[in-house]
C-alpha cells in the first residue's frame, strides 16, 4: 500500500515537473527538407516520436504473436501442430495396444512424419498393417523407419525378421537375421530369435552349430538351454537314423556316430535315449537297442523306457524277462511294467503268464493298448467273446465308440 502510494505521488510530481517546464519553455522545432516544411513546439515533437516508437513496438508485438500463437489467430501454427502430432501419437498407440489395426496405421503414420525420432510409431505402424495383412506396406514403413533413423537398423531389422515369421516366410527371416548376426555377432536379442526361427525351421544342424554361442552367451537360461540341446539332439539322432535308411542297405554307422559325440551324461538322458533306441530299432538292431536299455534301467527306472523295453526282442528273451521281473519288487503297481511284463512273456510263449500280467495291469489302468493286447491273445486262445469285448472297450477309450444298432420296427 506504501509503495502504491509513493508511486502516485512520484508520478504526480513528475507530471506537475513536466506541465511546468512545458508552460515556462515551450521550444520550437523546424524541419525544412526542398519542398517540405513542418514546425511545431518541442514538447508536441517529442510527442510524436514517443508515439512512432510505441506504434513500432506494438506493431512487432502484434506480429510475433499472429506466428506463435496457440489457434486462436492462427490455426495451422506450430504449436497446435505439434498438439495434433502428439494427439495422433497417443491414439495411435492406444489403438495398437487395444487391436484397432486400422486405426493404428493411419495415426502412428500421422505422429511419425511430424516426429524428429519417429522409429516407434514407424514400428508400431508396420506391425498393425501387418495384422490387417497389408505385408508391402508394412515392409514400407519399414523401409522409411529406416530411412528417417538410419543408426537404428538393428531395431527395424528385428521387427521385420519377426513379422517375417508371422508370414511364414521362415527363410526371408533366416536372411534377415543372418546378417544382423555378423553385424552384432553376440547381440542377444538377434541370437534369440536366430535359435527360435530355426527350431520353427527345423534347421537342427545350423542349431546344433549355434548351441556353443547361445551356451556362451548365456541368451537361455539353464533349463531352457538344456531343453532346447535335448530337442536339437533328438532331432540329429532321428535325422541321423533316417540317414543309415536312405544308404541302400540299413546302416548304423550314422546313428553311431551322432550318438557317440553326445556327453555321458547326454546319453543318459530318458529323451535323447529314447530317440537313440527307437532308431536302433527302426534300422533292426533290436538287440543293440535291448543292451542299451537294459543298461539304462539298471542305473533308474523310467516307464518310458520300459515301454519301449517290452516292445524289442533281445539276443536273449528269457534273460531280458528276467531283467524287467527284478523290477517288479520296487514298482508292483506299474501298469506300464506289467503290461511290458506280459509282451515278454508272449516273446517267450508264456501264454497264462502273459495273460495274467496283462489282467493285473488293466486293474491299475484301464488302457486302450493294454486291452487291444489282450484280446489279442484271447482271441489266439478261442475266446471270442471276451476278445470282442475287450475290443469294444479299446474302441471306448480310444475315444471310438461304435454308433447304437437301429432298433428293429415292430
């Protein structure tokens, strides 16, 4: 309130000052320049400059505000379109988040042809033209997304390897990250979707030649990276089994080698196991495949094993009974030893016996394969009736069950 009122008294005084030193000397000023003459007291003079300069200053101001104004005296200015840029970018992501693909492509494209680092919305652009179907523009976007930030290509390249794949074109992919990957050798991300395309691939050998690099890298953690070896190899020793067929005569050698370059504890993995003595017995060399599971059985039991165990017919048939019988002590209750149990001693022409192993499984486990193998033998026997019934079971829980008869009209 003080310093309101010493400022009016300040302007009073300064305003008498002035009225006075106008009245006592009032001045004179004359201009001539050829024919033009003007003259007036000082003070007016002084007047008029005080005003050209204000009007000259208003006039400025009034310009820098018509260019940087918010819409009201300039719709198309730059900071209402920056407002419509970042408006189409939050829409846009909100559409590709929310699955409105159509959407999302016309406003991602809008937010990146204003944005100075418009890689994101370019991305997301490409990926929602790739859900609607439209692959040439989205491969489009990716192209311009590259164009407009060159140093990024790692990124673009890995979303257009990944649309790749939804494609289908797995080998297009393949391309793609092939050479990021002698670009960005040890890149996880590039090793990461490498390992994933050529699983889909079915490329197990250039895996199995990748595996070293991912292990090193550390891309999977240790239950995926061993999941991900157990596949590969299992892969490698079927192709490898395949091999030994297509050689004419049926050849181990193939088969031998793949398994011989696996670690030991490898080849005592249940899987890779498996895979090995299946192909064994796929190539004939059913007594090869028996030693090597009966070894295996000896170290743990698995019932995948003994399975497979009941279905091969060693050098000795008595004796590999007798091994699955000393199993019988610790697991009496195994529906799948018992029924292994009763395909050995139909090896070894144990007909009550077989039958008997086959009754006790199907108390544990009523099976459509336990069944079929015992109406089989029923049948052999003369038991018609009870073969067919059983039939009829297996056809139940194979999921085959025969349509009701018509019922007779009367």
């Amino acid at each position: 309130m003080i310093r309101a009122v010493l400022l009016l008294v300040l302007v009073v005084a300064a305003a008498t000052a002035l009225g006075l030193a106008i009245a006592e000397h009032s001045g004179y000023v004359l201009i001539a320049w050829k024919g033009l003459r003007y003259e007036s007291s000082l003070w007016v003079f002084l007047f008029l400059i005080a005003f050209v300069l204000l009007a000259i200053w208003t006039l400025r101001w009034l310009v820098r505000l018509l260019l940087a104004s918010g819409g009201l005296l300039n719709p198309w200015s730059r900071r209402q379109r920056g407002r419509r840029l970042q408006l189409a970018a939050d829409k846009g992501l909100m559409d590709l988040i929310e699955g409105r693909w159509e959407r999302a492509v016309r406003h991602l494209r809008l937010a990146a042809e204003g944005e100075r680092q418009p890689l994101m919305f370019y991305l997301g652009a490409a990926r929602a033209a790739s859900r609607l179907g439209r692959r040439e523009e989205s491969e489009e976007l990716l192209e311009r997304a590259l164009r407009r930030q060159p140093q990024a290509e790692l990124a673009v390249a890995l979303t257009h390897a990944e649309l790749q794949r939804e494609w289908g074109d797995l080998n297009g992919a393949l391309d793609t990250l092939q050479a990021m990957r002698e670009r960005h050798p040890r890149h996880h991300l590039v090793l990461e979707q490498l390992q994933r395309t050529l699983a889909e691939h079915g490329d197990w050998a250039a895996l199995l030649d990748l595996l070293p690099e991912l292990r090193k890298s550390k891309v999977l953690d240790g239950e995926a990276l061993v999941e991900l070896e157990r596949k590969v190899w299992t892969a490698r020793l079927q192709h490898a089994g395949e091999s030994g067929m297509d050689q004419g005569e049926l050849s181990l050698q193939p088969l031998t080698a793949a398994w011989q370059s696996l670690s030991s504890s490898q080849r005592q993995d249940v899987d890779l196991l498996l895979a090995y003595t299946a192909q064994l017995r796929a190539l004939g060399a059913q007594e090869e495949a028996e030693e090597v599971l009966r070894k295996a059985l000896k170290q743990g039991y698995d019932a995948r094993l003994i399975r497979l165990y009941g279905q091969l017919r060693g050098r000795d048939p008595v004796r590999q009974l007798q091994t699955a019988e000393g199993l019988l002590k610790q697991h009496p209750q195994d529906p799948i030893l018992l029924l292994s149990l009763g395909r050995l001693c139909l090896q070894n022409e144990l007909w009550g016996k077989a039958r008997e192993y086959f009754e006790v499984s199907l108390e544990f486990s009523r099976s459509a394969e336990t069944c079929a193998e015992l109406a089989r033998l029923l049948a052999s026997q003369g038991d018609i009736e009870g073969s067919n019934r059983l039939m009829q079971e297996m056809q139940v829980l194979q999921g085959q069950r025969l349509p009701q008869l018509p019922q007779p009209s009367h």
